[in-house]
C-alpha cells in the first residue's frame, strides 16, 4: 500500500524509470549472446546461400545495431544500417545519422534486413572483389569493407575483428565446409538410423541435429561426428564415413 503524501504520479515515475533501468542494466555482451541466439542460424543460411562469412554478417549487424537494440533496428528492422539509395522502392524511415533526417530502408522483418544486405553486397561491383575471398578469412573481409566504403568510421575494420575474435564468431563460418554424416543414435535396445543422409545437410537438418547450439560463454558451432556404440560399431562399415 502506498504511504500518505506519496503521489499514485510519483509512484507510477518511479515504476518506469525502475523498467528503464532494468531493461538497459544488461551488460552489452550478454545483449550479443541473446543476438546471436536470435540470428545466428540467419547468418549461417545468409553465408551458405551468398558466401558472406557468417562471422561478418553477424559482427556488422551486432555493431550497426547495437545487438539489435538500437532505434533503427527496434522501428525498421534494419540491422545493416543500409540506407535507401536511388534503387529502393520499398518502406523507408527518417534518421539523423551523418547528416539530419538521412533516408534508411524499412524492412517486416529482421530475415529480409539479413536477405537485403546480402543483395547489396553482391550487387555492387565495389565489393565484388570480396567474394574472391575464402570465407573464412574474416579480416581481409572486414578490411575489404572498410576499403569499399561501406562505413565512413576510420576504425570500422578494427571494430569488427575486435566483436569477431572476442565473441568468437569465426566458429560460424566452418559450416561452409561441413558434411552431414549417417549418425546412429543408441534407442534401447537396438540402433536406429536417422534421416540425415551422406551429403551437404540443409540448414534445418544441420540445426535439428544439435551440432548448432548457444553456450553461456560462447558460441561454437562443431562438426557432425558418427555416433555410434562402440561394441556394436566394430567391424561395421558405416555409410557415407
């Protein structure tokens, strides 16, 4: 019960600027770990369909906004920063940036912001050179970037590798190269073959068979091993190992 001389409008500030702080007290790599949970599996499909290293879509996205939280991101689901340019025909929003009122892109979803930046890299010839890149050289990308103007920061290179390395994002990009394997899981009492087949997985299998996970320290992502029982696997021959 609220004590006398106590306003219902001073309790009712105090209530929302107590949510306020609440809300903005997390610290920012926690705020990555639930974006990256969110929007790593994006990232992959992104990098799998365009050959943009996941890790760099991801760093871009947390960096430009702010792991999603910043207002471009919250008002137009533009995680990229990307802004309208002559070619847009779709729903714009107005935000100052370097220069008052600048024109961005407004998207449905946070899928089509990731599904547009990966079209405005490889539609335009300044950054065709990146795709010559294996997709695992994260810096030469990141550098590359900076060097084809996609940022007008002088450390925009730098501040990439730096969310990259610390958060180890590299770990996203070795599923360019992963093969789905036949795994046998131990059901009791007999051994029963999945529905993975020996070849290039989808991204949904890949993501159905836990070799993708978030872990509260960092993310990794690892290959499929051949899961078997060791008693009942000697002598047998496996396929597609």
């Amino acid at each position: 019960m609220i004590k006398a001389g106590f306003s219902i409008q001073k309790f009712t500030l105090l209530f929302l600027l107590c949510s306020f702080l609440k809300v903005n007290a997390q610290p920012p790599q926690f705020k990555i770990y639930v974006y990256l949970e969110a929007y790593g599996h994006e990232a992959v499909n992104q990098m799998v369909e365009h050959g943009i290293p996941a890790s760099v879509i991801l760093a871009q996205a947390i960096y430009e906004s702010s792991s999603g939280t910043s207002s471009l991101a919250r008002k137009s689901n533009n995680h990229f920063g990307i802004k309208c340019h002559r070619e847009w025909g779709g729903d714009t929003i107005t935000q100052t940036d370097d220069s008052d009122n600048e024109c961005f892109r407004k998207y449905n979803n946070v899928k089509e912001s990731y599904t547009d930046h990966s079209l405005f890299l490889r539609s335009r010839a300044r950054y065709a050179h990146l795709f010559n890149l294996d997709v695992r050289d994260y810096k030469s990308w990141c550098i590359g970037l900076k060097q084809s103007g996609y940022a007008t920061s002088p450390t925009y290179s730098e501040n990439l590798i730096k969310i990259i390395e610390e958060n180890k994002l590299y770990e996203f990009d070795g599923y360019q190269n992963l093969e789905c394997k036949v795994i046998l899981k131990r059901k009791e009492p007999e051994l029963k073959q999945s529905p993975y087949k020996a070849s290039m997985c989808s991204l949904s299998e890949f993501a159905k068979s836990g070799a993708l996970w978030i872990d509260p320290q960092y993310v990794v992502i690892r290959s499929l091993d051949l899961i078997v029982d060791q008693d009942t696997a000697e002598g047998s021959e496996i396929a597609g190992n």
